[in-house]
C-alpha cells in the first residue's frame, strides 16, 4: 500500500524541531507534511522513526501513539481515495488536500481574506 516515515525537519537542531511526514504511494511521494507534532532531536530515535524510550521524555508512550495515530488516518485517507476512484491514485496535491481537510489545516474563512 503506502510507504510511511517520520523525519525531523532539523535533526541537528538545538531545541525542539518539526516532524514531518513522507508518504510514498503508487511511484509517488508526498513529501515534508506537517505532523503538528515537533520533539528535541536528542530524544528522536531516526531508526525507528520515534521518541526514545527514556525517563527524560516520561510522555513518550502517547506521543509515539499520537504519531502512530497520524500514519494510520493517513493510510486510510489514501486508501478510501482509491477506493473511491477505482485504485487510481491521488496527485500529490489533492492527497495533501485531503490530508489537510481531515486533520483540520484548511484555513478558516475570516483568515483566507
């Protein structure tokens, strides 16, 4: 199906820095979407591509689920387009679009003006 990774948008930063999600689907990639989620990178583990299991991060537990959590909707966000587009994939626009529609990113009217 789809090919999902976690990658730090600074994995050298000092303080904390963005996660962002890459997606491969059907010989595409969407690339550099944001979780929402940002993390230290001393407490990223890039193999597993989650927080390290470590007392200095207590919340790790949830935090790996939360991310667990943004694969699996986006897995499904992709395989409901395909179901409903006879396993034609989606542009990486519009599966952005969709992606951003079901975790809430699209602007709200009073900001679009």
């Amino acid at each position: 199906m789809a090919k999902i990774n976690f990658y730090l948008r600074d994995k050298e930063a000092g303080a904390d820095t963005p996660i962002l999600l890459f997606v491969s689907y059907s010989g595409v990639r969407l690339t550099n979407y944001p979780t929402g989620e940002t993390i230290d990178p001393a407490l990223w583990d890039a193999k597993e591509q989650r927080v390290k299991q470590t007392r200095k991060f207590p919340a790790y537990p949830e935090f790996n689920t939360r991310l667990s959590n943004i694969a699996t909707t986006a897995e499904d966000v992709l395989r409901k387009f395909l179901n409903d587009h006879d396993h034609q994939p989606p542009t990486v626009k519009a599966y952005r679009a969709l992606l951003d529609e079901q975790f809430d990113r699209m602007p709200k009217a009073e900001e679009v003006k």
